[in-house]
C-alpha cells in the first residue's frame, strides 16, 4: 500500500554521547528535557500509581493461581483501555487535532481483510488487550512468585530501586533491539512479527499489537531480574512501559497538540520509519545500536539512498546465489 505522504519531520541525530565528537553534557540536558520528560517520568509514575494502587501484595504470590494471572490481567486490560483508548479516541476519534503532525494523511483501515475483523483498530485491540495484556500479567505473576518465596536477590534501597528503573530504559534497548532482529528472520517473522507489521500506517493500538509468539519474546524484559537484583516495583515497571510506552510512539503522530499553538513531543519518528521500510532502525534510539550496525535511518535523503543501495546490493546478493544454485 502507497504511503499517502504527511508530516515529515527533519532529519533526526542519534543522542549527544554517541556523536562526533561525543557530548555528555549535552547528553544530559537530553536525558532530562528530551528523553525523561514527559513521556519516561509518566510511565515511572503510571507505575508507582499501578504498584501502590492496584497490584495484589506479594503475600498473594505464595502459590502461583490462574486467579492471580487474571487479576493482573484485568488490571492491565484496564489500564490500557485509559491510556491506549485515550489517546486513539482523542487522536483518531475525535481528531482533536486533524492530521496536523500526522506521519500520513490517511487514517486507520476500516475494511481491509488483512485485519481481523476487517478492521485495524478492531484487529490492533484484540491482539492487545487479549494476548499481550495475559502474557504480560502471567510474567508478571512468575516474577512475584519468585519474590514471594525469597528465590531471587531483592533491592531494597529506593535508591537502587530507582537507579535500577533508569537503568532499564538502557536494557530494554538491547533487549528490544536484540529480540526485534530475531523476529526479522524467516520463519519467525512469517509466523510472527508480520502481525505486527500489517501496520504501516500505526494508530495507538498498533504500539504492542503482536502475535502471541513476539509477545512471549517482548515482554520477557522483567526475566533480566533473574540474574539483576530487582524488586517487584521494577517487574510492574518493566510491564507498564513495555504496555504504555509504544502507544504514543505508534500514534501516527509527531507531536501532540495542547492548546493553540503548545505541543510536546509525541511519536517516535525513528521506529516509524520502521514500519514504512521495514529493514532499518530495529532498535531505539536511547542506545543507537542501529547506527553501528549499519541500519541507522535518520529520515534524511541520504539515508534513503543508503538504504537502497543497500537493498539492491542484497538483491544482487541473492541473485548471483540464485544462479549459482542453478548451475549446480
Ligand atoms: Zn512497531
Ligand atoms: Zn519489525
């Protein structure tokens, strides 16, 4: 399906530490006004609420019930309804602010039998709220059982509660970058991360709408407390983000609008290209693992081209292979 072209942002850097020649200072004013606020602090907070508010205390946890799995699962499924549900109604329902940001200018695919249901909100909310709102309570509910009976190292300190919560921003970085380039790998992408890529054109619900098998992988993040000490705050952290976070970044839109002329930073260029050309920018931008691996898209003409040549060179690639089986 042609891209119906929108907003096209400039081209984006990777961040200030990792350029030449490397800027910490710069790096931190990034962390802080860039990466943290406001999207970061919100799911810290979101999860402090979640954790505090509505998550079963670890005395529940002595035994592993399928009534524990599906608390959790209720409480996730509510939580994303409020957060994913808000921003797709305000955004796509609403269109509170037209297409003005939007990545494209044409809106979800409401009959398209490549959905379920023949609908992509339809088809994004099912793989959702059904699979990945299970797979993430059921992980979830493994790590509290583990802490329950005193099986893995503890934190206890906030304060290493809370380096460790920035600390995961960097893990998840590897973790996604690692276990995306995976699923890019036939058969696993056929089997499964095509699901996920039915979406070009990403609303909300696009964010974690996966098949079964690439949630098992993405939401497995909280397992690095198997080896880490972590506490069970860090394993309600690590589901939240890995729920809330793609959401804004699958929006479609590049900034949110507050107000007349007030914005904030709202999708993620970066892994939007992604879903436009498939074999570029696997990872996130917090640790630019693309770029040292060569699948780095900044947005810029240049790195179109790259990409291209790239495309053509494999081609080639797989053509001389081809003739090389057939004189065989
Ligand atoms: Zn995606
Ligand atoms: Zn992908």
């Amino acid at each position: 399906m042609e891209r119906a072209r929108g907003y096209d942002p400039d081209p984006m850097d990777v961040p200030p530490l990792f350029q030449s020649p490397s800027r910490p200072i710069a790096m931190l004013r990034w962390l802080v006004t860039a990466y943290m606020w406001p999207q970061s602090l919100l799911w810290i907070g979101i999860s402090v609420l979640t954790y505090q508010l509505f998550t079963p205390g670890l005395d529940r946890f002595g035994s592993l019930s399928v009534d524990d799995v599906a608390v959790l699962w209720g409480r996730n499924v509510l939580l994303m309804l409020v957060v994913i549900g808000g921003q797709h109604w305000w955004l796509h329902i609403r269109k509170a602010q037209g297409t003005e940001f939007k990545y494209e200018s044409r809106w979800l695919a409401t009959n398209r039998s490549s959905f379920l249901f023949n609908n992509q909100t339809r088809d994004n909310m099912f793989w959702t709220l059904v699979s990945g709102g299970a797979i993430a309570a059921l992980y979830e509910a493994i790590m509290f059982r583990l802490y329950a009976g005193d099986a893995i190292p503890q934190l206890s300190s906030l304060w290493a509660i809370a380096a460790m919560t920035f600390a995961v921003f960097w893990i998840e970085s590897v973790h996604f970058y690692v276990n995306h380039r995976l699923l890019h790998v036939d058969p696993l992408y056929k089997w499964a991360h095509a699901l996920h890529h039915r979406n070009v054109n990403t609303g909300p619900w696009s964010g974690i709408s996966m098949h079964p098998l690439e949630h098992l992988l993405y939401f497995s993040l909280p397992f690095v407390f198997l080896l880490l000490p972590g506490s069970p705050f860090l394993i309600t952290f690590c589901g939240v983000y890995l729920m809330l976070s793609p959401s804004p970044s699958h929006s479609g839109f590049d900034r949110f609008k507050i107000g007349e002329d007030r914005d904030f930073h709202g999708g993620d260029y970066f892994h939007n290209l992604h879903h436009r050309y498939f074999e570029v920018n696997y990872g996130m931008l917090l640790l630019p693992l693309d770029k040292w691996f060569g699948t780095f898209h900044d947005g810029s003409m240049e790195a179109h081209e790259a990409m291209k040549s790239r495309r053509r060179s494999t081609a080639e690639a797989g053509d001389t292979a081809a003739v090389i089986e057939r004189n065989n």
